[in-house]
C-alpha cells in the first residue's frame, strides 16, 4: 500500500488550484479558514477512506492499482469511465490553468481571448497529451514522481519555512511548533522512502515496456495487460 502514498500526493498536489479559487474567499473571510480547511480534509479523507474500505472489503487482496480494472464490463463500468474521464477534464482545466496564465504572461498574450491564447493552450495540452502517452506504464510514474518528488513541497519545505519565517518575524520559535513541524517532516520522510522504494520495486518487476499507443497501440495494450499494470 506504499505506492498509494505517491499516489495521493500527486493528487493533493495537482489540486493545488482550491488555493487560486478561493484565495479572494479566504483573504476577505480569514475568521473562517480554520473551518474551510478542516471541512476540507474532512471531506477528503472521508472519501479516500470510504473507497478505500469498500474496495477492500470487496476485493481484499485482488484489488488493483486501477480499481475500474475490478470491474466487468457492462455498463457500470462505462458509467463510472465516463464520470472518471469527466472529473479528470474538470480537474486539469482548473490545475492547469496557473501554467497556461504564467506562460502567457511570459510571452506577453492579452488577457482578452484571442488566436495566440487558443494555439497556446492547445500546445500546451498536446504536449502534455504526447508526454503521458509516451510513458509507458504512466501509472508507476506518477506513484515515484508523488513519492520521491512532491514530498518536498508538501511534507518538508512548509514546515521548514514556517519555522524559519516565524523566527525572522518574532525572533524566536516556540519549542511546540518545532516539535510539530520535526513530526510532519519525519513522517513525509518515511513515507516518501516507503513509497519510493515500492515504485521502484514495481518497475523493476516490469519484463518490458510497452510502447506507446499511437507506435502500435495492439502491443502496447498486450504488452500493459501482460505486465500487469493499467493501461497508460
């Protein structure tokens, strides 16, 4: 189960854009962030959790690291690809869109809507399209990118900075907040190791990688299927 500490990473990682749409919100109404942001994770873990159970207690050990991979094919199965692929679209477009706004500013492209914007987003999203399809077994990819690379940004450098900026600021450093922040950062740590260490394991359990799908997209699919793993 350490692979889905990547996993999760990822995905708390790539929804960083709750921060840009409810930024406003929470500068103008400060006296409730503590209670957005428990309700939040709230929701959030009762979700992942939720799933999490009735998978298991479904499954148990035959579970697979694309839970639609355990279901048959009949219309369940379309319904929920469906849902899926509409949640992911939602999600990329809001996740995204920092990107998109920044390398506009660098090019300097009009806020108005225009050709450039639309030829550069395009861009854009066919690179990002080319890149997830030339990785083979994309899944395994971003379980080691969630647990080698973004435990930095979640579990090590918030912490780090809020003790130091806390100490520029007051001059000293409650001995409560070190101890909190030497927690969080140890158990990323630990858990960024774990999950590294099963990715790695699952790719050196891979006889051979698939090629893409737009090379040959018959033996990419036997090739995934043989090896075990979802399809990119």
């Amino acid at each position: 189960m350490t692979h889905r500490f990547g996993i999760l990473h990822k995905k708390i990682f790539c929804d960083a854009y709750f921060e840009e749409s409810t930024k406003f919100h929470l500068i103008t109404q400060s006296s409730i962030l503590c209670t957005n942001l428990f309700f939040c994770v709230a929701v959030v873990i009762t979700l992942f959790g939720g799933i999490s159970c009735v998978a298991f207690f479904l499954f148990g050990s035959s579970i697979k690291t694309n839970i639609l991979n355990n279901l048959s094919h009949g219309p369940l199965l379309y319904f929920n690809m469906v849902v899926v692929s509409m949640q992911m679209l939602i999600c990329l477009v809001l996740g995204i869109n920092t990107l998109f706004q920044d390398l506009e500013n660098s090019l300097r492209i009009p806020d108005e809507f225009g050709w450039r914007r639309i030829c550069l987003r395009t861009t854009v999203m066919l690179l990002v399209l080319f890149i997830c399809e030339s990785i083979p077994h994309f899944g395994v990819a971003i379980e080691l990118v969630g647990g080698l690379l973004v435990t930095p940004f979640i579990f090590i450098f918030p912490p780090t900075f809020h003790i130091l900026i806390k100490r520029k600021a007051s001059g000293q450093v409650d001995v409560k907040d070190v101890v909190l922040a030497g927690n969080i950062m140890f158990l990323g740590i630990v858990g960024s190791i774990a999950a590294t260490t099963d990715s790695f394991m699952h790719v050196a359990k891979l006889k051979e990688f698939a090629p893409p799908c737009y090379i040959n997209i018959t033996a990419a699919s036997a090739v995934a299927e043989a090896s075990g793993f979802p399809n990119p």
